[in-house]
C-alpha cells in the first residue's frame, strides 16, 4: 500500500506574481537563481506549445545527474506545477507554486507531495522537502525582490540622464 505525502511552504512578498511567475516558470534559469541548492538548470523541451508551458521539461540539479521536470500546471502570474519524471524510491511526485495578491503584496505558497510505499522514506522524503522547497521559497522571493530593486534603480538612473543642467 502507498502513502501520501505533502508539505507546504509559505513566504510573503512585496514582488508582484508577474514577476514571481516570471522567474519560477522559466526552467533554464533556475541555476541562477536557487544556487547553490540547483547549480544546472536547462531546458530539455519549451514545450508542444515552445513556451515552456505544460509539457515542457526541464533539467535541474547537477550537470551529471539531473532531475527531469515536467511542466503539468501553467497558469501565467497565478500557478505553476510540475512533476518529477526521473525514476526513484518516490512516486507521482506533484508540486505547484501559487501567487496570491494580498494587500501588501503577494502571498507564495509552494506545495510538494509524492507517494511511497516505505513509511521511513516517505517520512525522509518529507524532512528533505521541507528544506528543499523552504529555500526554494526563499530564494525566489530574493530574486523578485532583487528585480523590483533594479527596475527601481534603472528609473532613477534614466530620470536622472533625462534632466538637462541647471545653470
């Protein structure tokens, strides 16, 4: 007999979802933001649509022996989803990562469940997820945050070329 299991993250933002979904739906750029938890990020497939959308596959983890990730949920600034396609001592690995607009931003909540047959490794699995998406979680919002404070920067640079001397 299988058991179930899940865990769930949650973190808050001043990041719009746009931009929180901008950076978690883009497969071939995780490495850049979740190192050094993911040091290889690639896409294997955009897609049937080439967006990389439902269907689409991504590679994370090490260069070596990446994980293969299949795109499941795509639902532009609100859900992405995804299931684990590589083989192991888990089953029908299911995670979505959702944005919430709240009053003072947004609300991210990062879900993750599988099935396992062995009560220890469902239960090991779960102390592992737990961190994993954690620090998935954490670092997300790090880069939408980082992103609002650049696009910040980047309007005070060009207003500031804009202004003619004063003299």
């Amino acid at each position: 007999m299988y058991r179930r299991y899940e865990c769930v993250v949650r973190r808050r933002t001043t990041a719009s979802p746009r931009t929180l979904f901008a950076i978690v739906s883009d497969g071939s750029r995780w490495s850049e933001w979740a190192s050094p938890l993911i040091p290889y990020s690639a896409w294997e497939s955009r897609g049937p649509a080439g967006d990389g959308g439902v269907g689409a596959i991504r590679a994370v983890g090490t260069h070596r022996k990446p994980t293969r990730e299949m795109t499941t949920i795509h639902e532009p600034d609100r859900r992405h989803g995804y299931t684990i396609l590589t083989v192991g001592p888990i089953r029908d690995y299911q995670a979505e990562v959702s944005f919430t607009e709240v009053a003072d931003g947004t609300r991210v909540t990062w879900r993750g469940g599988y099935e396992t047959r062995w009560r220890v490794v469902g239960l090991a699995y779960w102390l592992v997820l737990r961190v994993v998406l954690g620090t998935l979680a954490r670092k997300l919002v790090t880069a939408a945050e980082r992103r609002i404070d650049e696009r910040a920067e980047r309007r005070i640079d060009e207003r500031a070329e804009r202004r003619e001397p004063t003299a």
